[in-house]
C-alpha cells in the first residue's frame, strides 16, 4: 500500500477500506507517514467527507494507538457524557454527582480549558486541596467506593488523535464532521465507556455555529457509536449565550454548588437533568427517561446530590467544607460593577466574546502551558430576553488587576441590549437517538 494512492482515492471522493484506514493511522501514528501527506489526507476528507463504515474505522484504528483505560473492575455500567465545549458549561460539576447519587458509576477524565472555553479539571482545581491526578487503580477503588471520580487525562489514550488534531489546527481542517466526531468518540471509548451521552453545542460560543451543522456532527457521533457497539445519544444544546450566569473558574464552582441545592440558575438545571436523565436510564438505574428525572430531582430536593458532591471532593483531597463556606473559595482582589449605558432588552450575548473577556482577566488560557487565575470571571445578571434599566449592574466582574478597561469594553460590545424584544433562546433543539 502507498499513502499517496489513499489519499489519491480520498481525493476523487472514493471510500476506503477498514485495511486502508488502518494502514494510515498506524502509519502516521509510528512516524512512517510524514505530515505532509497526513495534511493532504485531512484536507481531502475535509472536502470529500466520510461513509459511516470508515468513520467508525477511523474512530477504532485511532482507540487503537494508545492505551485503552480498563474499568472492568467497576461494577455497572459506565456512561460517560461529553461536551463539545462552550462558555460556563459546567454541567460536568453538577451532573456526576447527580447521576452518582442516583447510583451511575461515574469514572471520568476531563481536561483543562483552552481559549475562550474553559475545562473541568481547572475548575476542580479551585477546590483548595483536590487532586486531579490520581493512579488507575485508586481511580477504580474511588468508583467503586463513592460511585464518583474525576481525573485528568492520563496515559497514552490516542495518540493517533494527538498528533491528527494538532495538524489540524494548522492546516484549516478541524471544522470536519468525520474528523471531529472520530475525535471526540475515540477518546469516549478509549476511557473505557460502556455508553455515551454527548452535550453537541450550537451558537456563537461553539464549535459548530448553527443548528444544522450541529445536527450532523450528532449524527455522525451517535452513528459512530451504534457502528462500535456503545449506545450513544447527543442532546442538541443551545450555546448562542454562556450556560448559567457564572463564567470562571472558582464563580462555577459556586454556581455548580447552588445547582445541586435546588437553587441553580434554570437553563443550566434544566440541561442537568435532561442529560443526567439520560445517563440514569442508559446505566439501567431507571426503566424510563421520566423515573430517571424524578430520581435526579428527588435526590436534589433530598440533599443527596449535594452529600455526594462533598463526599467526592473530600476523597480527592479537598475541602468539602467550600460547601457551607464559600468564603473559602479563591476570592478576586477587586469587583467592578458593568452598568448598562441605556434601558432595554437584552438581545444577544454573544457566548465566544464574552469568553474571550473572561480569558483577558486571567481566567482561562491562552496557549496550553499558561497559568490561569482561578479566582477571576464574570457573573451576568441578564440573560437574552431580560429587560435593564439604565445604570443597571447587568455584570460583575472580578478581577485581579485595576486595569480592566479592555474586558469592559469587549463586554459592553458582546453584549447588545435595544428596545426591541428578544425571545429567550431555545436550551435543548432535539435529540439524536439510534
Ligand atoms: N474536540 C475534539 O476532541 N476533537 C475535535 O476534532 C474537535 C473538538
């Protein structure tokens, strides 16, 4: 086999074989393919697309490259769920303690953030104390004991997907359906999930900007999923603004917190336990999607959710006590109080701005290696559809440094307010089942 010849075959809009895809993954991943051809191959996908069948092979040959996470040794089954990224998405803190109290096994790797979007793991990290880096064998004992642990990403999962994503970025070829949900499903499957549910973000703060390309990227990911045999589904959620009103890292903390008490801002309840619902009926711990949901409310309302959120932080080493005292939560040096120039409604938040201006005061990174400052962010107090009067505080800020006429000035362009009146945005447009 020649890699010239496949991707000559791409190119001309031609299908590859399970042996062909294999060829190119194995070789790209030992180094024997070089970057110049492996561009060319993306590229050619990019414009050519993919069949289901050589999806699913792409996805399987790059579980392949790497180590598999082995959870055997966890009783149940395991449902993992993934975002494809937004603006405050903290679902992940509220969610795996719901769904653990409900009794899902919850063994999950998470990442940190990059760009305007920010990541679990630096958001636990703002739990004075909690440990994120933990061995394979007491990540099992954890599960298994607490239903609940949340690490960061460990081994060598996929480096095939490593190395292809990184040539992406620069070569204009990640906004591929194939190539993302090959992406996103290798790694589901390389942490060891039995079943997955998928948070496909639509609107200004996602990866994909509108409903119908969002659409395929959950076809494609739900279809992946039936091809390897793991029951997949995708929610369609709405990112056209940020989920919830805190955005930054120790701010969500707080509003995860709140979630689990019952008093959680409603758009980010509500995607909870949509897709916490979900997660109890595919791990078997409800027979319908209606008993799953009263599950997670009633061990909200019970107090449960929340016992179980402080159980799990204090088996990872931090202070549960944040809980009941948040005081103990880093805490910003200055707030500054963003007041709207005229009275009217809020018409737009644009989610990806907004992000960006929570990067400039430190909250979230800018290249991989830079240090964030887990204690800045922003709290909005309006969302699309609600009115302000002039002068109103529609955002705090909080910040580290005096200077912040910058982030300011990218807010009060984000965030558009007129007279006329705006809908709030739909949360959940469909979801996408076998
Ligand atoms: N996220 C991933 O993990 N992979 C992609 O290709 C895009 C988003």
């Amino acid at each position: 086999m020649r890699m010239v010849d496949l991707i000559e075959k791409k190119r001309d809009g031609k299908a590859l074989t399970k042996k062909e895809i294999r060829y190119i993954i194995e070789g790209y991943t030992a180094g024997e393919i070089p970057d110049y051809q492996m561009s060319a191959f993306a590229m050619a996908v990019f414009f050519r697309g993919m069949t289901e069948e050589e999806m699913a092979e792409l996805t399987m040959a790059m579980v392949d490259s790497g180590e598999k996470i082995d959870l055997s040794e966890i009783k149940g089954i395991k449902v993992d769920k993934h975002s494809t990224g937004g603006v405050g998405d903290k679902t992940t803190l509220v969610l795996a303690p719901l769904v653990a109290s409900a009794g899902v096994p919850v063994a999950k790797m998470s990442g940190r953030g990059l760009g305007h979007t920010g990541g679990t793991i630096d958001k636990l990290e703002s739990i004075p104390g909690f440990h994120v880096e933990i061995d394979n064998r007491q990540f099992v004992r954890l599960v298994n004991q607490n239903k609940i642990a949340v690490v960061g990403q460990t081994g060598n999962l996929t480096p095939a997907d490593k190395k292809l994503y990184a040539l992406r970025d620069v070569t204009a070829t990640v906004n591929s359906i194939p190539l993302i949900a090959s992406s996103i499903m290798s790694k589901k499957i390389a942490a060891g999930a039995d079943a997955i549910v998928l948070d496909v973000k639509t609107g200004s703060g996602a990866f994909m900007k509108n409903i119908e390309e969002s659409k395929k990227l959950a076809k494609a990911m739900v279809k992946i999923g039936e091809n390897v045999g793991k029951k997949t589904i995708a929610v369609i959620s709405d990112m056209s603004q940020p989920l919830g009103f805190a955005i930054g890292n120790a701010l969500e903390v707080q509003e995860a917190i709140d979630t689990l008490k019952g008093e959680g801002p409603e758009d980010l309840t509500e995607l909870c336990l949509t897709l916490g619902s979900y997660m109890v009926y595919m791990a078997e711990k409800a027979d319908s999607l209606e008993k799953a949901r009263k599950l997670l409310e009633q061990s909200i309302a019970s107090g449960k959710a929340l016992e179980t959120f402080k159980t799990f932080v204090s088996a990872q080493g931090g202070d549960a006590s944040i809980v009941d005292d948040p005081s103990k939560l880093p805490h910003s040096s200055y707030t500054f109080e963003l007041k709207a120039k005229e009275e009217g409604y809020v018409n737009e938040i644009a989610a990806d701005a907004v992000g960006t201006a929570a990067m400039w005061l430190g909250a979230g990174r800018a290249t991989k290696d830079a240090a964030i400052d887990l204690a800045v962010g922003l709290i909005l107090h309006k969302k699309i559809g609600d009115y302000v009067k002039k002068g109103e505080t529609f955002v705090t800020i909080y910040s580290n440094q005096q200077d912040i006429e910058k982030v300011k000035q990218i807010l009060y362009d984000s965030i558009k307010i007129s007279n006329n009146k705006t809908k709030k945005p739909v949360l959940i447009y469909e979801t996408i089942t076998n």
